[in-house]
C-alpha cells in the first residue's frame, strides 16, 4: 500500500532544494543517484548545515544516525539510492519520515560493452530493443530471447557467473546486441528513445542510463507506512537531472502502482500537503505513547466475501502478503489496512438451488403466491457432478461436499467480525448469491452491506467498500423468476424428451431450443445455395468471385470508376457477445474456452467484468488509453470515445495501460504476478481485448473510398456487371495498421480501361454460410435472446448433448438427434419453444429487473401457459 503524492521539480537547483527544506521542515531523507557519488553527497551535507539543519550522511559506516534522526537529533539523513542502500530498505520510522527528496532520478547507467554485460543489463537492452525496434524484422527475435531469459529467471536475478543451461543464450544475446549497435538507423532509434538517454565516452563506447523504478518505489516508501490508525501520508520530491530517464521513470511506475502519477511542485499546495502529513505523525506519536483517540478503533473489522478463491487471494494481495487461517473447509486471507483489519474469503459461486421434490419441480404454490425451495448444493468427489437432494451422487454413487460446510463456516466467522461486505459479481447471478449469502448470516452478523466491482483493482475495491448500497430486491425478484421459468419449462421438456426417445441425457429450454433451430434452417439453406464459384485475379491486382466454373481468362472493361473521401471510424470496444464472437472465431477455440479464459483475466485483475453488453467507457477508461496512445504511439492519433452514456456497467477493457508485450515480460519478471499462472490463451484474448480498446480511443481514418462497376466478358458476349469498392492503401499509425484490419485495396481505376481476369481458383460454396459459435452468438444478440452470462453456455450445451457438431473448419452442422429433438420439441410445443415467446419472456424479466413488472404475475402468467406441459411431463 502507497500513500505517496510523487512531486517533481523541473532541474537541479540548491535554492530550490532549500526553499523545499524551509516549506517542509525537518523528518527527510534526501538520495543521491549512484551516478553521482559520495563525494557530492559530503557536498550536500555540508551545504544543508550551513543552511541549519542537522545533518549526515547514512551508510553501513555510520549506523548511529538512524538512532539520532529517530530520537530528533538530526533533522536530514542524506544517502545514495541503491535498492540495497542503508536509506532504501529496513527503516521503519512512521513517526519521524515526513518525506524523501530524490536530488537527481535513480538510475542504472552503465557501458554498452556487449563482451561485458551482465544478465540483468542485457534484459535492460532487450527491454529497449522491443520498443525501439518497431517495424523491423529483429524485434520478435528481441522479443522471444527476451522471454525465453525471463522464464528461465522468472523472478529471479542471476548474479555472479552464469549457469550452464544460460550460456548459449547469453552467447546469441551478445551477438544479437553486437550487431544491432553496428547499425547507424538502430543507434539513431536508441538516441531519440524518449525513456533512457545515452551518452559516448572517450573510449567510444555508449553510456547509457535508465530508471531504477524499482528503487525509487522502496526509497519513496519511507516516507508511507502501515500504522494502527491507516496507512500514513508521504510525499516524495524529484528533482530531474534527466528529463529522458524522468520520462521513463513516470512511465514504468504505474506498472507497478497504476494509480500513481507525477505532479509538477507549482502544481501541488504543499502547505496543505505539509499539513496532512504532520496529523498523521502526530497520530502516530499519539499511538506510540499509548494516548488512543477515542474515535479511533484500532481492532475494526471488515470481511470481504467474494464468489472465487482466485478473486480472494488477488485482492488481498493488494494490500501485501497476507496471511490465512481455515476455517473448516473455508480459506480466509487476512491484511491489515491500518485502520482495519479486512479478511477476505469466497463462496465458491453459488451455495443454494431449486430441489426437484417438492411443489411444481421445487416451487411451492401457496395462497396464489410462487415460494422457490432451496437446499445446498453438493459436489461428487469422484465426478464434479453437482447435485442437491440425496447424500450420494445420483450418477455414480460418490461421496459429496456440501456448501453447507462453507455456510456453517461463514456463520462462525461473520460473527467474529465488525462489518460482512458481499461482494460477488454485479449482475443477477451475483445479486442472487448476495441474496442466499445474506439471508444465511444475518442472523449471527452485525452489519451486512452488498458492495460491487466492475474490475478487480485497488481503486474499485476501496470505492466498493465506500459505496456500499443493500440488495437490489428487483435484481433477485428477476434472478427468482428467470431460474423457476427455466426450471419449469427446461424440467417438463426435459422428462417429455427422456420419454419420447428414451434417452435421460437429453435436454430442452426455452433459449437452447430456438437457437437450436436457428442451426437446421441454416444448414437446409446452405445446401439449397450450394454453387460453384471462380476467383479471377484481375490485372489490376484485385481479385473477384463469379458464380459458375470458368478455366480461361476474361475481358474486363472499366464501365464507370467513383471516388470518395470517406472516413472509417473504430468499432468499439468488446461486450461479451462480440468478445466471444470475435475470440472464438480468431483464436480458433470453444466459447465457453472463451468465457473461462476472459473470467480468469477478470479475477487476475488485467481486464473488467467480462459479462456485460454495454460498450460505455468510464472515465477511468478513457485516462488509460489516453495516457498508453500518448506515451507509446502517438498523440496525434488520439480520439477519446465514451460509447454510450450512463449505467453501472461498462465495456470490456484492460485495467492497466499494459500492452500485451509488455504484460508478457512483466508476468515473468514477477512484477505482475496472479494467483492462476497465465498462459499463451489467456495472453492471446488479453492481446484482442487490449487492442481493441485501445483501437476504439483513436481517430477515424481518412481515405479514398473507390467503387468500380466492372463489365466481363468472353468472346464479345457479355457475362455479368459486378461492382468491387475499397479503399486506396492504407498506411501509417492508425486503427486499421493497429488492428491489422483488413480492407479491400482498390487502386486508382480510368472508366472505359479495359484489362483481363486470370481465373486462379475452383470452389464449391454456398450463397448462405453455416453458422459457426461465433456467427451464432452474434444472431442471439441481434435476435434478443439470451444474455451476456448465457451465450456460451448455450451453446456449449448444443455441442455436449450432440444436437449440433463441428466440421474441420469449425462450422455447425444439426446432428440426427438434434433433428429429431428439434421437429418433436417445435411440432408438439412451438408455442412454448418459439422464438418470439423466449424474447417476450427475456423482455419481461428485464422490466421486473427495472421494477415495471411483478415477479409473481409474471409467474402466474407462465404457470397458466405451461399448465398442460406439467400435466404430460408428471
């Protein structure tokens, strides 16, 4: 945890330096960059004397001083910024650190001698490589050794010699660099490197220094600790001496700390500033001589519960290593956040379903009211199956855990705590859970209050707490009423379906039956359209595709030729439907794959709640891209879009400004660090989600739109007229170049230029194209059926009961049973399974979501429709 506000102070200046020391008085400590030596620093202190102050310089030599600048006999400690420097690490002085001076930036400089590197300063140049190198074909070389080093340390330095199985890479390393910086356009590229700056000494080697941010961040720390009443506030002053090192130093910081910023010193009233660091000294001399403000609690409480073990364990690790107590079967992390102590554990998802035995398939009808019977789910050691009534597993007889357990351990622990924070998803699913977890403990809690994340950071989790809220009734009034629907249209189908084919693992419901169909009619109509085409290539370089087999060349006349500037705006950023769509068809993997990978990047921190169709950019959002576009591509290009206005949710997009690159090199390095090891998946869909955010913050492009009415020919009788249209060629540092987004390139065509078509290729296709999970999610949300949580859900449900199957190119085609299923289900009961009747009900669940419609009759309503479905299927 970092309470610090970073200042920077534009030059080196010793009046500026002592107008800092006059403001904010004595507790500093004042670093030196190594680069400027012991020498300058004994300058330093006998300057700061004469201006005053107490004052000597801190090393291994002179420990005593720490005592002396403890007990207030001195007033400045002066030191070198070292990461293992006697000022940097071990001093723990709440009371006494007001603040910490940077008198020139923490630096690594060191000689480019390729034949004298160590390891960490070659990752330092490959680090450069990566970004300087843009464009040029030696960048993912650059980048793989980069990587292949990094996972062999993965967070580990090698010092002293290096290890055998390192060698052959430290060779092609050496090199590689050798014969980059023999290159006059790669050493022009290191010079204008805005984040490190590099100098040639007498001998003619390259000098070159870069941020120790990692320094910078310990030394600075000083000046913030955890205390009893908080986390204590700091300041720390930079004064530059490098404005290339400066830049990189902000840059490479918000890697570790996203919420950190500099700010220039006329821009911060440091009176104020000065002001809430002494309360807080104050405080904390207070507490250490035992004299405990009255408002002051310092054993207060807070436990966090969340939905996933992963989500748990990231967000306590936020505020430092926390440590874990069981209780029972429940993990529970624990930190102090200074003036509380939170505790963090999970449900594991949902703890409650619908049983099957009572009622109407587990719904009570009672004085003409719906009443849901629930009872804890349990989970088959031996299988996973989850089930709900019975001790045994219904399929193979296994021994089962029930979330009885967590709940009975949840009760004993909201009991030992202050306030209970429910914090699982903010969508139905997770109000519901909020709901059964509530009414589970309340009994034995004192306070309970429902907080909500849209991204798993620092900021959202503090703000969740700040802005609690209770549960939102209409929210589970609409969960309640989607699960009984579900249940009673997917149960009576269901046993109607075990019945009629005498097959217990088939299914029906009302939004898997629909998109079922959707399926058969596509693949009747593909056969019906199936045709021969031809692809020309035209001497104009574009290519084209006419209907019918065709093995000699064409005559092509330019019947008419149109240009027009057109502007080609960005899509926008993801929502679940176009996430799943888009990842699915690019990545070449299942969807629900999909929704598995975007959930475990959600909980590891790097993207927001994936489950969402709103496109809307927060605030938050738009800083981020703005800060990447600026700093890394181009200001120029820079166009800040909210796509949509108002509501809770947003897009999906990254939480940090990390660009796939650079998460990849910082995963191994361990400065990102998550609970579930990340893998190539989880790093390719980062990589969409990132860029497409990104891409969705630049300006429209600008080009020749062109459109040409071609006129074939054979033999001097006419063919056909096809009309081709695309754009000039676009280059540059834009969206599309961005995106890599393919465009039709047509080139600059004469109207009455004639030119021939080479035919090039055969094929056999269809006018209608098969659907695919990705075409097919995107016609459930143009249709309006099925939400964000259930898109691959359903899916992956055709594919499990065999309705539907995939062909080598990953298309669906209906298998006989789904055939079968289907004709019985929309024969017997299309009034049930219709896609106008699952939309109705979808638009109906969102008006009781929005508190228009009553739970309870829109439950009686559907009762009375599947009065004769009960009847048939009991």
């Amino acid at each position: 945890i970092r309470n610090i506000t970073d200042i920077y102070v534009e030059t080196i200046d010793h009046e500026l330096l002592r107008n800092v020391l006059s403001l904010m008085g004595d507790g500093a400590l004042i670093y030196l960059p190594v680069d400027r030596g012991l020498a300058e620093a004994e300058s330093l202190v006998e300057m700061i004397r004469r201006w005053g102050y107490r004052c000597e310089i801190a090393s291994s030599s002179n420990s005593e001083c720490l005592t002396k600048f403890s007990e207030g006999t001195l007033d400045v400690l002066v030191g070198v910024a070292t990461y293992y420097g006697v000022l940097v690490r071990g001093i723990d002085l709440p009371h006494r650190v007001k603040y910490t001076v940077f008198y020139g930036i923490p630096k690594f400089r060191f000689k480019i001698d390729p034949q004298n590197l160590s390891f960490q300063q070659i990752l330092q140049l490959l680090h450069i490589f990566m970004d300087i190198l843009e464009g040029f074909q030696e960048r993912k070389k650059v980048e793989l050794l980069s990587l292949r080093i990094r996972k062999i340390l993965h967070k580990s330095l090698i010092k002293g010699s290096i290890p055998s199985r390192l060698q052959p890479l430290h060779r092609e390393c050496i090199n590689l660099i050798s014969s980059l910086l023999k290159r006059r356009d790669v050493l022009e590229r290191l010079r204008e490197y805005p984040y490190s700056s590099i100098q040639v000494d007498p001998e003619g080697f390259i000098q070159i220094s870069i941020p120790d941010v990692r320094t910078y961040i310990q030394a600075s720390g000083r000046a913030s600790r955890l205390f009893a009443g908080g986390v204590s506030k700091g300041c720390a002053i930079l004064f530059i001496d490098d404005e290339k090192v400066f830049r990189g130093l902000s840059r490479s910081i918000v890697w570790y700390y996203p919420e950190a910023s500099f700010r220039r010193i006329d821009d911060v009233d440091l009176k104020s500033l000065m002001e809430e660091i002494e309360r807080d000294r104050e405080l904390i001399r207070n507490i250490m001589d035992g004299k405990i403000p009255s408002k002051l609690d310092l054993v207060k409480t807070k436990l966090m519960i969340v939905e996933s073990p992963n989500k748990a364990k990231t967000i306590a690790n936020f505020f430092g290593k926390p440590s874990t107590r069981r209780y029972g079967r429940l993990s529970v992390y624990e930190v102090n956040v200074g003036n509380y102590i939170l505790l963090l554990t999970s449900t594991g998802g949902h703890i409650y379903d619908l049983v099957d035995s009572e009622g109407i398939d587990g719904i009570l009808k009672v004085d003409g009211r719906f009443i849901p019977i629930y009872s804890f789910l349990k989970r088959c050691k031996n299988c996973n199956f989850q089930f709900v009534e019975g001790e045994k597993c219904p399929r193979c007889g296994g021994e089962a855990i029930s979330k009885g357990d967590i709940v009975r351990a949840l009760q004993i622990l909201v009991s030992e705590v202050d306030d209970v924070y429910i914090a699982t998803d903010p969508d139905r699913e997770g109000e519901a859970i909020a709901w059964n977890l509530l009414l589970s403990i309340k009994p034995y809690a004192n306070n309970i209050l429902r907080s909500e994340f849209h991204e798993v950071t620092l900021k959202a989790i503090r703000n969740s707490i700040e802005c609690s809220r209770q549960i939102d009734q209409n929210l589970i009034d609409a969960q309640i009423a989607r699960r009984i629907e579900d249940r009673w249209i997917g149960y009576g189908l269901s046993r109607l379906l075990w019945r009629r084919f005498n097959n217990r693992t088939l299914s029906a419901g009302r939004v898997q039956t629909p998109v079922l169909g959707w399926v058969i009619e596509r693949a009747e109509d593909y056969k019906k359209n199936l045709r021969y085409l031809t692809t020309f290539r035209t001497e104009w370089g574009f290519t084209l595709n006419l209907e019918g087999k065709y093995s000699e060349p064409l005559d092509v006349k330019i019947v008419r030729f149109d240009a027009e500037k057109r502007s080609l705006f960005p899509p926008p950023p993801y929502t679940t439907d176009t996430l799943l769509s888009e990842a699915s068809r690019i990545l070449h993997i299942p969807v629900n794959q999909v929704m598995q990978l975007a959930q475990d990047l959600f909980q590891a921190a790097l993207i927001t709640y994936h489950r969402t169709d709103s496109t809307r950019v927060s605030d938050a959002g738009i800083s981020l891209a703005s800060k990447f576009i600026k700093e890394e591509l181009s200001p120029d290009i820079l166009e800040p879009r909210r796509w949509g206005e108002g509501g809770a949710h947003e897009c999906i997009r990254p939480t940090r400004p990390l660009s796939p690159q650079r998460l990849r090199i910082l995963y191994y390095e361990g400065i990102v660090s998550t609970v579930k090891p990340l893998t190539r998946n989880h790093l390719n869909l980062y990589t969409l989600i990132f860029k497409r955010f990104i891409a969705s913050q630049m300006k429209p492009v600008e080009v020749e739109w062109r459109k040409a009415l071609l006129r074939l020919t054979r033999n001097q009788s006419l063919l056909c007229e096809v009309t081709v249209e695309g754009s000039e060629k676009i280059s540059g540092l834009n969206w599309i170049t961005y995106l890599k987004h393919s465009i039709k390139e047509i080139p600059r065509l004469r109207s009455g230029s004639r030119g021939r078509a080479e035919p090039i290729k055969v094929w056999r296709s269809s006018k209608v194209p098969l659907l695919t999970q990705s075409s097919l999610i995107q016609l459930m949300k143009e249709r309006g059926i099925g939400r964000p949580s259930t898109y691959a859900k359903i899916v992956n449900t055709l594919l499990e009961r065999k309705y539907v199957k995939e062909d080598k190119f990953r298309r669906l085609h209906p298998t006989s049973l789904g055939k079968m299923v289907y004709k019985y289900l929309s024969t017997q009961y299309g009034s049930i399974v219709s896609e106008n009747t699952t939309r109705r009900m979808e638009e109906n669940l969102d008006m009781i979501e929005e508190g228009a419609l009553n739970y309870q009759d829109f439950l009686s309503t559907i009762y009375e429709e599947l009065r004769s479905l009960h009847t048939e299927s009991s």
